[in-house]
C-alpha cells in the first residue's frame, strides 16, 4: 500500500512539473513579445533639424500589432516614415499603418521604413544614445536607445 502511494505521489508531482514547465514556457515567450533591436540613429551635421533611426522590430506575441505612435524627447515630431522610387527621385513619405504579424519582424532601415525625427531641438553628437519609444496597437509601449553614428549604410542613398 505504502509502494502504491508512493508512485501516485511522484506521479502527481511530476504532473505538476510538467503543468510548471508549459506554464514557464508559456510565460517565457510572452516575455519576448515586442523587442526592438540594433537601433541605430543618424548622428547629424551643422544646421540639420531632422535625422532619423532605424531598427529592427520583432513581434514575438501570437497577434499582429501595428505601431501606433513614435515620440523621441529630442525630436518636437516623431513619425514613422518610408522611401519611395518616384519618377527616378526617391521621396519620403509618412506611414501612417504598419503592421507587424504574430512571429515576424520588420527592417527599419535606409531606404525603406524609417523612424523619422523632425525638428530636432538640439544637435544629435555621434556615439549619443537618441531615445525612441513606439506605442503598439495592443498598449505596450517600448523604448530603444539608439546609437548615433554619422555612417549608416545605405543612408546616402536615402536621404
């Protein structure tokens, strides 16, 4: 009877276990959700007022999100921003819906979606950090520090 009840309680126990070992799993990839990664900035030049940021953005949650807002203490307007070939002329132009689907990622780079920083309230010095925080659609609200750099590649083609 003893041995009986013995094997009932490991089983319990290890049923428990694995019960803890999905949960932790579980919460260990909602902690990855949202991230923002290798963000970078355009250090600028005398008398520029506008620079922009670039990043990668991960959705590692199960749902699309879509940025919903850019604010950078240094910039009196953050928005989110794209370049178009026009007529041979590459030109920006505001984004104002971009979605990011469960498990995917997107490019903020040269060239293509950028994070663009307007009337920028005093220089940006290369090897500065230039905060940028995104509000998403599902309410998370992430900040980056980005690494200003006077060469970013591909930039001169952009901007």
């Amino acid at each position: 009877m003893h041995g009986i009840m013995a094997v009932m309680i490991m089983l319990s126990a290890h049923g428990v276990s694995a019960a803890q070992k999905e949960q932790a799993h579980s919460l260990s990839n909602a902690e990855s959700g949202l991230q923002l990664l290798n963000a970078s900035a355009r250090a600028t030049k005398p008398g520029m007022s506008s620079s922009a940021a670039y990043m990668t953005i991960r959705n590692g949650t199960h749902k699309p999100v879509q940025i919903q807002s850019l604010e950078s203490p240094l910039a009196m307007k953050t928005e989110l921003h794209t370049t178009d070939m026009n007529n041979g002329m590459m030109k920006m132009r505001r984004v104002d819906n971009l979605q990011i689907k469960a498990g995917d990622e997107v490019e903020l780079k040269p060239g293509s979606y950028h994070v663009m920083l307007m009337g920028l309230k005093s220089p940006i010095a290369a090897d500065s950090q230039v905060p940028v925080t995104i509000t998403f659609s599902n309410g998370e609200k992430k900040t980056v520090l980005a690494h200003a750099m006077d060469e970013i590649k591909g930039q001169n083609m952009a901007h």
